[in-house]
C-alpha cells in the first residue's frame, strides 16, 4: 500500500535522519470528528477541546516531538477537522483508501505501509491519538508496539477528550468531597491498555 506525504514544515536533511519521537493523530478530518466544516466557534466545548489540542501539541512540541496526521487519500484541507489545527502539525500522510472506502479492515491492512511512511527510528517513542480512540488508535498502537516501538495512547489527543472536559465541569457542581473523577479516568485508561493488548494478540494470530 502507497502512503504519500501530503506536506512537511521540517528540513528534508532532519527526515532523513528518521524520527525519533512521534505523536500521531489518526483522521483529523472532518467527515470523522463530526462537527461543522471549518467552524469551531469562540465559546463552549468544541473551543475548549481544540485549544486543550492546541496546549498538548505544543507541550509536546518543546519535548522535541514531531506531529504527524493520517488522513484519508481523498481528504483536502478543506475536510480538515477545526479540532485539530493544521498549524500544529509538522507533516500530513494519507492512506490509500478514500473515506467511503474506509474499514477497518482495510485500515489495518494498511497499517505496515502507514508505519513505513512516518520514518521512525527504531524504538522511536510514539503517542497515539485522534479517532477512534476504541478503533482506529488501538490498532495503529498495538502495530506500534508489535514492530517493538515505545508506543501509548494519550486519550487527551483522541474523542475522548470530549468526555473528560464533559466530566470535569459535571464534578465542578457536585460536593467538593465528591469531585475526584481520577478513578473513573483510571478505569477508562486500563480499559484502553487492556484493548491494545488484545489487538496486538490478535495481529500476532495473523501472522
């Protein structure tokens, strides 16, 4: 499967190198984060989710991480996702299956040459995030680790964001001996791990 680099704001001479460190963010487009086309608005939670993006690309971006983004072969940047701005990423790649081509069988069946085409270094430490979090980031995690790359989710860069934002301002109305969420982020996160796990059994059954 052919994976083209859609765009890329590092020196050619860097890439050759390989990269190092890593955070993917899986279908940023819009057809997949829903939403309207372009919008994002100056209030409520869709402007709170891009900007907590913003901040945690950034963060890892002084941690000397290089963002990438996987998009369908027939996105364009006008189906970028408002949730994820195209100015944090350092490099676009897209798949060869267009959007209403797209399963998750083909997906997967892509996953070695999308791998491929982000030129990691071996051992390369990789954050995964973007869309699904139960789907699309599982499997490309569980390849990760399968090819023994230092690999993890960060749910604060996938839809799940959505529900930790939801959840923080529920527990700012509750009690004050009543808002720790901490125990229910834990469980989300090891149920999570516990997917991954399960995928990269299952890709070893494939082989």
């Amino acid at each position: 499967m052919r994976v083209e680099a859609e765009s890329t704001k590092v020196a050619g001479e860097n890439l050759k190198l390989g990269v190092s460190n890593a955070i993917i963010v899986l279908f940023p487009d819009i057809r997949t984060t829903g939403g309207k086309l372009g919008y994002v608005g100056k209030s409520g939670l869709t402007k709170e989710f891009r900007d907590t993006i913003e901040k945690l690309l950034a963060r890892y971006k002084r941690q000397d991480f290089r963002t990438i983004g996987v998009l369908y072969r027939d996105s364009t940047p006008e189906t970028l996702s408002g949730l994820y701005p195209e100015s944090s990423f350092d490099e676009l790649i897209k798949m060869d299956t267009d959007f209403k081509q797209w399963t998750r069988e083909r997906y997967e069946e892509e996953l070695p040459s999308i791998i491929k085409a982000l030129n990691l270094t071996p051992g390369a430490q990789v954050i995964v995030g973007g869309y699904h979090s139960k789907d699309c980031v599982v499997s490309m995690t569980a390849a990760l680790l399968k090819e023994s790359f230092n690999a993890s989710t960060d749910l604060r860069l996938t839809d799940q964001l959505s529900f930790l934002l939801l959840s923080h301002k529920a527990r700012r109305m509750l009690p004050e001996g009543a808002r720790d969420g901490s125990i229910t982020w834990r469980a989300i996160k090891q149920e999570q791990e516990g997917l991954v796990k399960r995928k990269i059994a299952d890709f070893l059954e494939l082989k």
